[in-house]
C-alpha cells in the first residue's frame, strides 16, 4: 500500500486512527497490539504471502534477543547469537535480493547453473537491518530485550517507517514502544509534516520523474540530445531527493501521529560542499547504520594504518552499493563514493576552494552517481555519459530539450528553491516580529490545506506512482 494513494488517505489512515484513539485509546498495550495487526495487513496489501517472511524474520530475530539477553545475564558475551543473527538476517537478504544475481553472473562465466525466478519483497533491505539492530543493540545493552514477541514484531513491522526506512535502530524507539505520550503538539505537527512529504512526492517528484525518464529512454534509443541528457539528469537528482525524503517526511509525520518519535533522514542534502558532507546530509539512518555496526566495529578512522582506514572506507561503501540493488550499477555507484571519499580525505579534493565551486563540484559529482545509480545497466550508463559529454549522435541543445524544460519549469524552479531551508527561513524572519507570526501561521494552514487538496486531485485521476526506494 502506497501513502501517496487514495486508498491510504481516505480509508486506511482514517480507519487506523480511529481505532487507535477513539475505540482503544485506554489500553496501551492493545494498542500496540493494533498497530502490529495493521502494519502486516498494510504489508501484504497486494502482496500477502511475503507476510510470510516478514513474520518469519520477526520470529528468528526474538528468539536471537532472547538468547543474546540471556547470555548477557549470565556474564558471557553472546558473540554467537549475534554471528547467528547476522548469518541469518544476511542470508535471508541474499537468498531474495542477490541469489539471482550472483547465479546469472557464474554463468557468464561459464557455470551452467538453474537461475530460479525469485521476486523481490518489497522493502526487505530495510526491515531487515531494522531486525538486525535489535539483536545488536540487545548485544550492546542499548536496549533491553524484549520477551514479548508482539513488541518485536511492532518494531520490525510498524507501517510508517516499514517499506522505505527511515531505517529506525532499536535503541531509538526502545522505551517508546510502552512509553511513548501522545499530544496534541505531537499529532498535529506530524499531520503537517506528512502533508509537507505529500506534496514532494506527488506534487514535484511524480512530475519530475516524467521528464528523467523520457530522457534514459530517449538516451537508450540513441535519440537524446547534450541538453536533455542534462535536463533528464538534473530532473532525477531532484526526483529521487523528493521521493525519498518525501516518503520519509510522510513516514516522521505518521509516527510523530501515534506518538513516535523518529530521527531525521535528510538535512538538505544538496546544499553539501563536499561529498562527506553530502552523506552527513542523504539517508542519515542508512549512514548510521553502517557507521555504527560496521565502519566503527571495524575500527573507523581510529586505526593507526591509513591503509586500514581506506581499506574500512572500501568495505563500507562496497556495502552501501551492494544494498541499494543487485546490479554492477549499484556496486560502482557506491565504489564512485568511496573513491571521492579517499580522494576528500586523503589528497585533498576541494581543499582551499572557495565554497561556490565546492558546492558546484559536489553537485557535479552527484549528478554523475545518479546517472549511474538510474541505468538499468552500466552500457546504459555510459551511453548516457556520453550524451551527456555531447559525444553523442545530438551534442547540442533541441526542440524536445526546449519542450520538457519548458513545459516543466515551474516545477523545477521550486524544485530547487525548496532543495534548501527557505520555509524555516521565512518563517524565522516572521516569528522574530511577533506582529507577523500569525499572518505565517495562517498562510502556513492555508498552504497546506491547497497542498493537500491538489494531491489528492492528483492521485484520483492519476497512475500507478511507487516510491523510487520500494525497490530496495
């Protein structure tokens, strides 16, 4: 089930909220209990039987709490149940995500092995280091484990964050799941902030996505033009930043509603000067994650070898590439980040620069890792570049270059205006005069309310519109 869908605002949402406050607001644990039931039927809306695996992971992850707390009362480490966990969790990822993959590769190699048809459900990456970070925050008493198992399953399962993160670590929402205190503050900021992802997606992301996508297609054909190789390439920048951290807006605000309170997942991610920068600032929980269970187990920049902190980079990001997808796209999208990385930490990159060209090289180098981390092959990528390069068949600027952009300017005009903070920033200047507050407090309402009216108009006569991260 989709958010940015008529069937999730006009019947799911409302239904689950009056449930939650109204029929069962005096029994917190029943309430839990709730929010567990709805969370799987959201899950297998379309798709049922990977409830399957979803009730599968939860039960293989309580039982590994239960054996990780249990070693930890008895003063023994609990380095197996983790080893186990992380095999377990890992393996399941990898049955789903990458067996096909890694089969069909041995037999370009020569193997002739029996690639089986595996679909891939839908969000699995995500809940499956949410699972993960149970058993380790268990491991390293950052929270307590849980004996009861539906209170493992709402945080595995729970349907704000489910499909597309943010990736919630355990110990961030441990005493929440019992203690949380709903508020009306609470309520209504989180039913803005869901408005706010609302329009991202439906308003800039879905429109944007039109023209990115003619322009790969255009591209693949040997059709497009230098300019609308660039445009298509700055329309998806945009796009994924608004899909995603519109899905993750939505995602806050709804938990925010039932008295959740996750981290942020994106600060402006295209304001960074350097390619550091930008991974502080882009899917803040996948960065964490790794920095936390992988970079800083593995010793980070602490070690006395530069060799072994590059060598701790490398291992990172060649993870953070093999996790978005199982495609050699996805493995040099993220070895392009680790490169840029050693390069920024090692040799300088951008050192001494003024800051316009800091930003303006960022922005370049990112553009480029969309282009790549967007193909549907790394020949498709190339094509691109050269495209892009004005190597191409049309190494210019041409009518339906003018058309799109033309067509779709004001959409990207505010695009890039709302890439930075200029909504805190207008309101901060008119909360400094108290006289002016109200007048943000009422065009704020009233933004929000034509926000929402407009998107639900969309959805109604519009497509089917997934979430970019949905794959992954």
């Amino acid at each position: 089930m989709l958010f940015s869908s008529t069937v999730f605002l006009f019947l799911f949402l409302p239904l689950v909220l009056l449930g939650y406050y109204v029929v069962l607001r005096r029994w917190r644990q029943v309430q839990n209990i709730f929010l567990l039931a709805v969370s799987l039927f959201f899950y297998a809306w379309g798709e049922p039987r990977f409830v399957v695996i979803m009730l599968a992971s939860i039960a293989a992850n309580y039982g590994f709490g239960l054996w990780v707390g249990a070693d930890r009362q008895r003063g023994r480490k609990g380095r197996l149940p983790v080893l186990l966990a992380v095999l377990a969790n890992l393996g399941l990822l990898f049955v789903f995500k990458y067996l096909t993959f890694v089969l069909t590769n041995l037999n370009l190699l020569g193997a002739q092995l029996t690639v089986p048809l595996i679909e891939l459900p839908i969000g699995i990456s995500f809940f499956t280091f949410q699972a993960l970070s149970y058993v380790l925050d268990v491991h390293r008493g950052r929270g307590g484990v849980q004996v009861n198992p539906l209170k493992v399953g709402l945080y595995i399962s729970f349907f704000p964050q489910l499909i597309a993160g943010p990736i919630v670590k355990y110990e961030t929402v441990a005493d929440q799941i019992d203690n949380r205190r709903e508020n009306w503050p609470d309520f209504s900021a989180g039913a803005c902030r869901f408005v706010v992802g609302l329009g991202k997606k439906v308003l800039i992301a879905n429109q944007l996505a039109v023209v990115a996508d003619r322009a790969f297609q255009f591209s693949g054909q040997g059709l497009a033009s230098a300019g609308l190789a660039w445009l298509g390439a700055v329309c998806y920048t945009l796009q994924i930043y608004y899909d995603f951290s519109g899905y993750s807006d939505m995602a806050i605000g709804l938990g925010k509603m039932f008295g959740f309170h996750f981290l942020e997942n994106f600060n402006y991610p295209y304001l960074a000067k350097s390619v550091t920068e930008f991974w502080r600032r882009w899917h803040i929980s996948l960065s964490t994650w790794f920095r936390d269970y992988v970079y800083f187990p593995l010793g980070g920049s602490r070690v006395k070898s530069p060799w072994r902190h590059v060598g701790n980079l490398f291992v990172v990001w060649l993870l953070t590439g093999v996790w978005h997808g199982a495609n050699w796209t996805f493995l040099c999208w993220g070895l392009l980040y680790f490169v840029l990385l050693v390069l920024e930490k090692f040799a300088g990159l951008g050192r001494g620069w003024p800051a316009c060209l800091k930003w303006l090289f960022t922005m370049l180098m990112v553009n480029f890792a969309w282009v790549l981390f967007r193909a549907e092959g790394i020949g498709d990528a190339l094509r691109y570049f050269r495209d892009m390069l004005f190597l191409g068949s049309r190494p210019g600027w041409d009518n339906t270059a003018a058309m799109y952009l033309w067509e779709n300017l004001p959409v990207l005009i505010a695009a890039v205006i709302f890439a930075a903070p200029v909504a805190g920033w207008v309101r901060d200047k008119l909360y400094a005069r108290r006289r002016l507050a109200p007048l943000w407090d009422a065009g704020y309402a009233a933004l929000l309310l034509a926000v929402f009216l407009v998107s639900a108009s969309f959805l109604v006569k519009g497509t089917y519109n997934p979430f970019i991260y949905f794959n992954f």
